[in-house]
C-alpha cells in the first residue's frame, strides 16, 4: 500500500474502464446476435461500464494488477450454431480489445502530429495507459487457460468428453489462480506477457511515426 501512486492510478483509469466495458459488450453483443437473448435480458447489451465492472474485480486490477469483470451468461442451447458460436462469443472480447488498442492508437496520433499535444504529457500518459492496457487485455484473455477467454478455444476439442471437458476447467482455474497467487507473492513473473504487450504497442505506434530509440 505504501508504494499505491493515486495520481498514476487515476491515468490508469480510463483505460481499464474502456477495455473493461468494450470487452464484454462485446461478449454480449456477440451472443445476442447468436440468439441468445440471455446477456440483452441481464442489461449487458450496452456500453455502460456499471452493467460491467465486478466492483472486488476492479478494486483488485488498481491494486494487484489483475482483475476481472462480471461475466457474461449465454445459453449455448438458444445459439443458432451452437458448435461455433461459443468461440465467437469467447474471441469477441478479446479482439475488441486490440480493435480498442489500434483506434486509440491512430486518435493519440492525430492528437500528437496535429493537435500538438506534448508526448510528457497528463493526456498523452492517459493515453499511453490505455493503449498498452487493451493489447494488455487482448494477450491476457487469449491465454488458453480456464476461465479466460483463450480457454474456449482449446477446451473446445475436449468438449466430446463431458468427464474431461469439466475436469481441465475446473481443475485449470485452480492452477491459474495459483499462478497468479504466486506471481503476486513472489519476485517471479509467471505469466510474463509484457514483452508482447510491448512488441504489439511499440509496434503500431512506430507504424503511426512514433520512435521509442
């Protein structure tokens, strides 16, 4: 708590919300549009944040650096393809993220060449955040691991045998959030996703005439 920046938290903010908000607007928008009227039902079909942000989840991504929103709920027996649609839904929020990461890209570029607004700046930090927190966002939910979103895709195969379909994601959340546990407790990073947080970040700035030499 001692080392907890109020100010750089506040940056923070806006775009942990934004990334929070579209990913699972997107997960619900998907499903909806699947058939399954389920997440319209909830009042998730929307880009209010409040419907979104799980309030310990928030609290815990300010302060430990990971968290979670509220899930979204579909019924994979009200989807018009109920094989395929679920990895829809699942790669949804995701790529929402890194859709998210690219537009506020091209917006803070826009700013910079045109607006001239300096690069040590409070607005361009706000913006900085937010970009590496969707790529952020788009890598960490595409890890194959229950109860992220990249899980799907490889539970997926598994789903012809109920018994182990059920026991990688139960028995996976346990030894995900052991990892995570871990991480936080230690000095070892197990899940070290930054490198390419920062190769996709750097990356398509450089593309927007931005140099990091």
């Amino acid at each position: 708590m001692d080392n907890f920046d109020i100010l750089r938290t506040l940056k923070f903010l806006p775009g942990i919300i934004l990334g929070l908000t579209f990913h699972e607007f997107s997960h619900a928008f998907v499903a909806h549009r699947c058939g399954d009227s389920t997440s319209r039902d909830q009042g998730r079909v929307t880009l209010n944040p409040l419907r979104h942000i799980d309030p310990l989840g928030f609290v815990m991504l300010l302060f430990a650096g990971f968290g979670w929103a509220k899930p979204v709920e579909f019924n994979e027996q009200n989807l018009r393809n109920p094989k395929t649609d679920p990895l829809k839904i699942a790669v949804s929020g995701p790529l929402s993220n890194a859709i998210l990461a690219v537009i506020l890209s091209v917006i803070f570029a826009i700013l910079y060449n045109y607006v001239d607004i300096p690069y040590y700046s409070v607005t361009s930090e706000i913006f900085i955040y937010a970009i590496y927190i969707n790529w952020g966002l788009f890598i960490f939910n595409l890890l194959p691991v229950p109860p992220l979103d990249g899980s799907h895709l490889l539970l997926s195969y598994f789903k012809k045998y109920p018994a182990l379909y059920e026991g990688l994601y139960k028995y996976g959340s346990y030894i995900f959030l052991g990892v995570i546990i871990l991480s936080l407790v230690s000095s070892i990073n197990l899940l070290p996703i930054w490198p390419l947080v920062q190769l996709l970040g750097n990356g398509f700035l450089s593309l927007l005439g931005f140099s990091f030499q």
